[in-house]
C-alpha cells in the first residue's frame, strides 16, 4: 500500500531535516568547518596565512576550548601557537605572551623539547622587545640593528640578536653559580640556562654553545650533590650510634604479689626530638635530588648519568632515615 501525499511530505521533510543538519548525524558542513561549526586546523592555518587576525582568533579561542571526541583533529600546542601569533600580529602584547607561555606548558607536559624551545623562545623575544621591535644590546651591532618581531620573516634573525645578547648577559651570573656553595644558587641559575638553551635551539638550530658553556657547572653542580649526600649519610650514621648507646637504669617492678622490687634494666638512649626533626629534614632533602637532577640534566644539557653517584646516595639517606624512624628505640635490651 502506497503513501499517502500527507505522509511523503512529511518523510521528505524529515530527510531533508537530518541531511541539513550535520551536528546529529557527525557530518561536516559545507565550508569543511567541523560539526560544532569550529574552522578545521588547516583553515584556521589559511586565516593566519591572509592574515585575517581576528577573525581566526575567533575560531582559536572555540577550538582550544573543544573536549573529549570533539576536539580530535586539532593539535593543542598549534593552536595555541597560531592564537599568540595573532595576539602578537594584533599588538596583544601581554595575552600574546601568556598565550605562548600556554604553549610551552602543553609541550613540556608532552616532553616536546623542540617544541618548548619555540614557543619559550617567542614568549621571551616578546618580553625582551619594546614597541614589537628588538634592537640589539651587545656586539658590533649594539643599537644599530633594530628587527621588527610582527614581520616572521625577520623574525629569524631577531632571535639570532637576542640570542646574543642573553649569552653576553649570562656568563657573569654563570661565573657565579660555578662558584656558588649552594646547590640552591646553581638551581636558580639553571632556570635562566633553561631559557637560553632554548633560545639557542630555536635561533641557531642546535645547543652546541651552551651545552659546552655549561658542562663545568653541571659537574659544579653533581659535586655539591654528592657532597650534601655524604654529609646526610655522616649525620645519619652519627644519630643512630647516639640512639644506639646504652644506659643503665633503676626501676621498680611490681611482683604477682603486689610487692615492688627494685631492678636494673638496660636500654637504648633513642630518638631525641632534634635527631626527627633533622631525620625528617634529610629525607625531604634526599628525596628532591632524582628531580633535581632531571631538571639540571635538561637546563644544562648533560646526562643525567652526571649525577648518578649523588642520586645513588639519596637513596642511601632515605634508607637510613626509614630504618632510624621505624627502630624501636624503647625496647630492654637486657
């Protein structure tokens, strides 16, 4: 039996409805945007490109905030890369840099290390530029060169200045951290080779300077962490012969009688509240050198097998501190 003309009408309509409508069936629309209406990556690529700005912040600022099913297709470093661009092309100086910054915590939690590099790299050229352009500081070129940071085109070789310019700053602060006593002094500084590094892959394509630069202070610094590892085994080693003298004492015992006798026992002296509190202290210090080293490993550019003696010591300190906290001190020993 046929449709009636009612009936067709309505089918039609529906089918009609739901071949229009992309979002309930998973369709793309016309235009190549995907189902929640957001520009695909190379879209938004393509408005950079043109330089039409605003209009791909627009579609950034939808895309990075997709989840789930819906944000598969899009790279969440690129997009933010392309959005501090656009900040930057618009002259949105301190979203630009917070935005790049944005960049390089999504590529350091990926262990992405080029691609922190770049983006470390702009969020520093940005903050060392006044008025979108960086003029150099040292070298034959001091107060002569000028590059505007917006034309990417020259934006190459305003890294290449800054990159100079932040080698020349650095040795004074190096010079000190290598003379430094404080693994502390050496960390701090590490933070600021970290920068510099980065700045050196992104303009020169290589860390070959730094890394030599910094192969002294690495060592600097795996010696003050064996040292400091030794030392928290010698105080270690000395709070468990204190606990472990023994002494002598008179007490009275009370007899299935109810009398009271008097009688000697022996135990360990034990635990002073000083020997836990420096235990406790130990231990948080012996447990930060694995990070630690990993973290100076990659600001330095050395292996982390550098410091493998001090790691390897740490460890010792946590064990000693584990056995002198878990010793029951208090037990008669005779």
């Amino acid at each position: 039996m046929g449709l009636t003309k009612r009936k067709r009408w309505v089918v039609l309509a529906g089918c009609l409805y739901f071949m229009g409508s992309g979002v309930l069936l998973g369709q793309t629309r016309p235009g190549g945007t995907g189902a929640a209406g957001v520009p695909t990556m190379g879209e938004l690529n393509a408005l950079v490109e043109k330089g039409e700005y605003r209009e791909a912040l627009k579609g950034l600022f939808r895309a990075t905030e997709l989840k789930g099913e819906a944000a598969m297709g899009y790279d969440r470093y690129e997009l933010l890369m392309l959005r501090g661009e656009c900040q930057l092309q618009l002259k949105e100086q301190p979203s630009a840099r917070e935005t790049f910054a944005a960049a390089k915590k999504e590529a350091d939690a990926g262990e992405k290390v080029e691609r922190s590099a770049k983006a470390g790299a702009m969020e520093l050229l940005i903050s060392r530029s006044t008025a979108f352009t960086y003029k150099a500081n040292t070298g034959e070129e001091k107060d002569k060169e000028v590059v505007s940071i917006l034309d990417r085109t020259k934006r190459g070789r305003a890294m290449q200045l800054l990159l100079a310019d932040e080698m020349a700053g650095v040795k004074a602060r190096y010079e000190a951290a290598l003379k430094a006593k404080s693994l502390l002094r050496v960390m701090e500084f590490a933070k600021v080779a970290s920068g510099v590094r980065s700045l050196e892959l992104v303009a020169a394509g290589n860390n070959t300077k730094t890394t030599t630069m910094f192969a002294d202070l690495a060592k600097h610094a795996a010696e003050l962490m064996d040292a400091e590892g030794t030392a928290m085994l010698a105080r270690a080693g000395a709070i468990k012969r204190r606990a472990e003298v023994l002494v002598t004492e008179q007490v009275d015992v009370v007899d299935p009688a109810g009398k009271r006798l008097p009688t000697t026992r022996i135990r360990r002296v034990g635990l002073t509240g000083a020997d836990k509190l420096a235990i406790k202290q130990m231990a948080e210090t012996s447990g930060k050198f694995a990070p630690a080293a990993k973290e100076l490993g990659s600001a330095l550019g050395t292996a982390t097998g550098t410091f493998e003696s001090a790691v390897k010591k740490a460890g010792e300190v946590l064990v000693e501190c584990e056995v002198l906290m878990l010793t029951d001190y208090g037990v008669q020993v005779k």
